[in-house]
C-alpha cells in the first residue's frame, strides 16, 4: 500500500510530530464546547469541524473563523438555531419558519438580519429593530418603521402607516321585544348590552343606543348608559342628572331616543356595555309606545377607534 510523506525541515521529537499532525489536520468535535474542553490552548493554523456542515480555522487573535458551512466560503448553515461563533457575512437558513438571515457587523455591534430585506414583525409590541425594518403593531394595525436620523445620532419607530381614528372592529345586539319597569331607580333593559374587547387600551369606543320609549301616564321616564358597572355619559349640574330624560305629556304615546357617545374605557380586557331605564312615576316601556302595544326594535351598537 501507499505510503503518506511528511515534508518537514527539521528533525521532530514524538511530541513535536503529534504537535505537527494536530496543526495540520481536521479536527472533528461536536460542537464547539466540545472543542473548547478539548483543545485548551489552540495553535493558530489549526482546522476543525464542528457539526452543522462547520469548518473553522484558528486564526490566532482573531479567533476561530468559518471557512466552510454557517455562510463563510458562500456556505449556508441550515438548520433550526443559529450557528454558533459566525463570522461576518455568515448566512443562515432558518429551517423553522424559512427565513434566511445574514449574520451583520455595523462596527459597534453584530447580529441576524433578513437576508431578504426589510422584514415585518408582526407583534403586539415593538422589536429591537434594525434600519428599514417594518413592525406591524398587532394590537391596532398601525404600521411602523424603524428608521435613523440623519444625524446618525438616533434611531427610533416612527409611524407609516397609523389607524389612529380609523375603525378596528363593530358589535352590536338588537332587541326585537319590549321592557317595562316601576322602579324609580335604575334597572337593566334586559336584551340591550353588547360586550366588546378592545384591541388596544388607548382607544376609544363609539357607543349608540335606539329605542322607544312611552309611560303609562304623562310621567318622565328615564335612560343611562352603563359600563361595566359605572354610568357614564350623564349631565352635571341638574337637580338630577341623566343619559336622556323622555317626558310622555300624552298617555298612550311614544318618542323615539337616541343615544351617542364617545368612551374612553383604557382598557385591553372585555368591557360589557348596557341600557338602563327607570321612571318618576307608573309604567315605563321601552321598546314600545305607552299603553298603546305598538312596538320598535331598540338596539346598541359599539365600534372601537383606534386611539
């Protein structure tokens, strides 16, 4: 069989021929903690292969440096996690989601980016960001872009796109029966309350009721809005404060009401909204007109406003 010649210009003691063999073979590890626990003091010129397609080469201060495979050589690492010790200019195909990524040096600090181009996350809350990157604000559908001053002083997401006072989701509920009470305080309208969970806490929710109201005698009924709990949308000053008063001066007839407002609840969490009714005196009807049994639907709609 062949044999393998050696070329050397001196004469090697074992250690040195072991030392010679080490620096000029490939080394296989696998990993790179692997070859740290096994070569402690590396000598620049050696070679190793540290899984993943990996080969590096000591290049003294410089440290371990790709030569093939994770990008350096036109190689590209696949796989599910980032290669580890890159070398500027690496490049990285993300098996589990199939993005492409190019490991970057700006002079201060090195990191993945698309490989493809401006990317856009989409997510709740902003990324770290790199330049041209786009962010798509998952809460409120506002666009972003992260962009750097001309100064090169700063660096910050200022908006693209913003959905600020643009529609982001509607519910509503229709009641198609009546309601009728004698409590002199207020009470549920039951059927009129719809639930709506913001997608952001700085928006705001359009709130509108419709109905029809009558009393069994020329008596004042009564409307609130109720969120949560808390009225809202009420007077001040009066010597009593309402969403709307209806005052029925003629038995047996009805007045269409209708309520609009503007709510700021500042919360992410569902937020249930309703109608609620009560009189000075007799019956109050709500969904129909006084004695009279000639009805209306009544109904609640909520829209929320991107803040």
């Amino acid at each position: 069989m062949p044999y393998k010649v050696w070329a050397v210009n001196e004469i090697l003691t074992a250690a040195d021929m072991n030392s010679y063999v080490g620096n000029q073979t490939v080394l296989s590890f696998s990993g790179t903690a692997a070859r740290a626990t096994a070569i402690g003091t590396p000598v620049e010129g050696m070679v190793s292969y540290v899984g993943s397609g990996v080969v590096e080469v000591y290049a003294g201060t410089a440290g371990w440096t790709t030569i093939s495979g994770g990008g350096g050589g036109g190689g590209v690492t696949v796989g599910t996690a980032a290669p580890d010790s890159p070398s500027d200019g690496a490049l990285w195909w993300d098996s589990g989601d199939g993005e492409l990524y190019l490991y970057y040096d700006d002079g201060s600090s090195q990191q993945w980016v698309s490989a493809a181009g401006p990317s856009v996350a989409v997510q709740a809350t902003a990324p770290t960001g790199y330049e041209g990157q786009l962010w798509l604000d998952s809460t409120d559908g506002s666009m972003y872009t992260y962009y750097t001053d001309t100064g090169g002083t700063a660096s910050s997401w200022i908006g693209a796109v913003s959905r600020a006072g643009g529609i982001l989701q509607g519910v509503s509920t229709t009641k198609t029966d009546t309601f009728s009470t004698t409590s002199t305080s207020a009470v549920d309208i039951t059927g009129v309350s719809a639930t709506i969970t913001p997608r952001s806490t700085s928006s705001k929710i359009l709130v509108q009721v419709q109905t029809v109201v009558g009393n069994s005698g020329a008596n004042s009924t009564y409307l609130q809005l109720d969120r949560g709990g808390t009225t809202i949308g009420v007077s001040t000053g009066g010597t009593s404060n309402h969403s709307s008063l209806v005052y029925d001066g003629t038995t047996g007839y009805g007045i269409p009401v209708g309520i609009v407002f503007l709510d700021s609840p500042s919360t992410s969490s569902s937020v249930t909204y309703k109608l609620q009714g009560y009189v000075a005196s007799g019956t109050g009807y709500f969904g129909r007109i006084g004695v009279l049994d000639r009805r209306a639907i009544s109904s609640i709609t909520l829209i929320e406003v991107a803040g």
